[in-house]
C-alpha cells in the first residue's frame, strides 16, 4: 500500500491538535489531522471547557441568579423545561466552536481524516475508517489525544446514575439532588452550577480545602460561597460506599455520614487517551496514568514524534494546551518563533462567582522566605459590582515590601478570568503596583479595584513616601 507524504500528521483535533497543525502549516508544511470522532474540537468542544462554561451562563441566565437580590424577582423554575434548556444551549455552542474550529483547519488548508490512527516503524499512520485503511508517512507525528474522566474500578459506572465528567452533559432528564466526588476545577464549577438551578448538591473531596492551586484566601472565600449558595461540602472525606436501593444512591461518606441523592458525579482525576495508538510499537513512553512522557521541548522517547496538549498530564489546561503545541512545532521544523511556553501561567475556575490567580500566591511567597505585602480591593466597595448586584470577592495583590514590584494576583469574582490578564501583563514586564496607581481606569468598572487594592498594600509598603500622601486615595 503507498504510503501518503506528510511533513507533519496530528493525531487528534482538539486545542492542542488544532493549534499544532495550524502553527505548521502557517510556515508552509504539509499537514494532515486524524480525527476519529465526527466532529473536530476535542473534549474542549464536545464534553469538556465549553459545553460546561455554557451550561454554567445558562443557569446563570435561566435561574435570575445575579439579578434576583437586586430587583426582588424570584423565579420559579420548572425543572424540565430549565434542563432542555441547559442541554439544547450547551450542544447549540459546541456545535458552533466545532464549526470554527473546522474552518481554521480548512483556512490553513490542513487535510482532515476522520478515523483511528496507529503509528507504526518508519514515520508510518495507519488510519482505519469505515471507508477502509489508508497508511500516511510522516516526517514528524503530533500526539494529541487529550484525556478522559478516570474510572476507579470500584466506582459502578452506569452512565445514568453513576457518571463521569463526560457523561453528565448527555444525561436527559432532570435531577433533583447530586453527590460530587472530587473538588478539583470540574467538581467545584458543576457544583455551582446545578446549585444555581436550584438542585441540592454534596460536593465531597478527601483533601480539607478546595482548590489547592488557588491561594488560599481566595479559596476559603470560594467554599464560604458555595456554602452560602447551598452547597453541602464534605471536605476532608472520602468516598467510602455506594449502592442504589431502587429509589435513591445511597452514598457513604468516611466518618459514617450517608448521603441520598438522584445522581452521583465521579470528577477525580483523568488519564491519557493512548490505548490503540501503536506507541509501544514506536517506542514512546507512557506513565501509569496512560500520559505521555515527553521533555521540554514536547518531544517523546521516540524520534520525530512530539505530544501535547491533556495528553501529556497537567496542567490539562485548554490555554496552556495550544501554547504547548506552538512550541513542540516550533522545535519540531527549526521555526524560530516560539521555544517555550510562557511560565507565567493564569489559572481560572469558572465557578460562581469565578476564580482566577497568577503568579506567586501569598503561601508560595511566604515558603520562598520574601518579605511580602498584600493589598485587597474588595468588590463590594466597588460601583461596577453594586450596580450588577454581584459584590462578592475581591482583587487581591501580592508584592515585594521594599519596592512594590508585583509578585501575584489573585481574583474572586464576577469576570475574573477576564480581570487577571491586567495583572499578568504588569508581572511580566516587572512592574509594580505603582502601574495600578498611577494609571486611570474607566469608573464604574471592576477593573477600578486594582487601584484599591494596590492603594490598600501602599499603606504598608515601605517605599510609601514615593507616592505622596495616600490618605486622599
């Protein structure tokens, strides 16, 4: 069978698949993408970031949550109708990002196949559809098959009342109550959401605080706010039994609590989507979690065949996932634009209200021995926020006590995956919170509480004299 030539063949059309392809072909390689689902777009556009960021605006929508309090409005929510809304808006998005997705592929004139791909010696894909096998040779392969929900054996996965992360946008029919097992970014974002519609949810994590890659601050004001919203958090616990009587999940929790709920939501953990993909036969290295070991560069324990993306273990961001790529391309075909991705990571939770940092938290700072200053601009003195109604949270900043100069940022509140790129703009360049200070924001934003809160840590910082008398702030 002849062999089709490619410069370089993806396995997999998600962030990191696409942005790969795209980063190739843009400097003149022939590319082709394998993809064995029918649409393109990956776990981000079929299951995972977006359909769950688009149920999570729904509710918000739906349920009157960010208005109700301020004009008094009480809905009363059907729960039938509101769950066909939350699925019929979810799918409506995803198949709209698939289609842009789709588009760039065909922009960068990438060939796109559909079917299950296999390396094999010599720079060889085979790929198997229902149209038959057609075998590919590449100069360079890209591994990108992104991740699944990890199953524990012991959990009895029925994909109706036992689900994974995957599964629970399929569900079609309304619920009641949910225990969620796991308080990672997923745990805790379906949390607020089916909380916002009025479901009863028990979020259970074996850990005693949710979000470790959160400062701290800002994660213990998240758990007083899930709690506030009707959350049940049992931190601390884990998953110790679970059976179904014929009515209900009988789930128990460590310490001989038992909880009763409609659905349990199994969100701990991923592993790596490798299992057909021929890489023993090539030589590539995988850990125990199926993930693909790779070096600075992307590249794998096999020549000529980099990973990215989920596929390579955390941070499974969708952001970091497509700069991963970029780079692993870059190092791939001499393209002398990209050799590392940025170390200066944003990290956002879309909960309600949502939660973002970058840079150094206030325990990084504290274990490194820095001495250290914060400075906290609180939304609820902020006008934006008291006209929305949604005065929850702050902007927090930590900085350098001598001079200022900004180590971290971190945000609880509405917006605050768009808020935090402000920082990380000012931490990149070496700034300090003078930047803050000195720069005039449109009033009423939440932008305007950078400068509170860099005021706030002016008070305490030891180059104070420089900026005058900041009692008039």
């Amino acid at each position: 069978m002849d062999a089709e030539h490619y410069d370089l063949v993806v396995i997999g059309s998600g962030p990191a698949g696409e942005k790969g392809a795209a980063q190739a072909a843009y400097h003149g390689r022939r590319v082709a993408i394998v993809e064995r689902s029918p649409t393109v777009g990956g776990t981000a556009v079929a299951t995972g970031g977006i359909p769950s960021k688009a149920l999570r605006e729904t509710a918000l929508y739906v349920s009157g949550s960010r208005t109700k309090d301020v004009y008094g409005v009480s809905l009363a929510l059907d729960r039938e109708a509101t769950f066909e809304q939350l699925k019929v808006r979810a799918a409506a998005i995803s198949a709209v990002m698939s289609g842009v997705v789709r588009d760039n592929i065909d922009r960068h004139r990438i060939n796109l196949l559909h079917g299950d791909a296999r390396l094999a010696p010599e720079g060889r894909v085979h790929v198997v559809s229902d149209g038959g096998e057609r075998v590919l040779h590449a100069d360079v392969v890209l591994v990108a098959t992104g991740s699944r929900p990890l199953r524990p054996p012991a959990i009895p996965f029925d994909g109706h009342t036992v689900l994974d992360s995957d599964e629970v946008l399929r569900l079609d029919r309304p619920f009641r109550s949910i225990v969620i097992v796991g308080a990672g970014p997923v745990g805790c974002e379906y949390a607020s959401t089916f909380a916002a519609v009025g479901t009863e949810v028990h979020l259970v994590e074996q850990s005693r605080r949710l979000l470790p890659v959160l400062d701290g601050e800002i994660s213990r004001l998240l758990e007083s706010s899930l709690r506030r919203s009707g959350v049940d958090l049992a931190l601390g616990s884990g998953l110790s039994g679970l059976q179904n009587d014929g009515d209900s999940l009988v789930v128990q929790v460590d310490g001989g609590r038992v909880l009763r709920s409609d659905r349990l939501l199994f969100a701990a953990g991923r592993v790596g989507n490798t299992e057909g993909l021929g890489l023993e036969a090539v030589g590539v290295e995988t850990d125990d979690r199926g993930r693909i070991v790779v070096d600075e560069s992307f590249r794998t324990t096999a020549e000529h065949v980099f990973a990215a993306g989920d596929v390579v273990g955390p941070p499974a961001l969708a952001s970091v996932s497509m700069e991963q790529a970029r780079v692993a391309m870059c190092h791939a075909f001499g393209i002398p634009l990209r050799q590392a991705v940025d170390r200066l990571l944003p990290v956002a939770v879309y909960t309600i209200p949502e939660a973002a940092g970058v840079g150094l938290t206030e325990e990084a700072a504290q274990d490194a021995g820095l001495d250290y200053e914060v400075g906290r601009g609180w939304f609820e003195k902020n006008p934006r926020a008291v006209i929305a109604g949604d005065t929850e949270g702050l902007v927090k900043l930590v900085c350098e006590r001598k001079n200022g100069r900004l180590l971290g940022v971190h945000i609880l509140g509405d917006d605050a995956a768009e808020l935090i790129h402000q920082g990380q703009a000012v931490i990149r360049h070496g700034g300090g919170i003078e930047e803050f200070i000195h720069a005039t924001f449109n009033v009423p934003t939440r932008s305007d509480a950078y400068k509170y809160a860099a005021y706030d840590a002016l008070t305490h910082l030891e180059v104070r004299a420089a900026f005058g008398d900041v009692a008039q702030s």
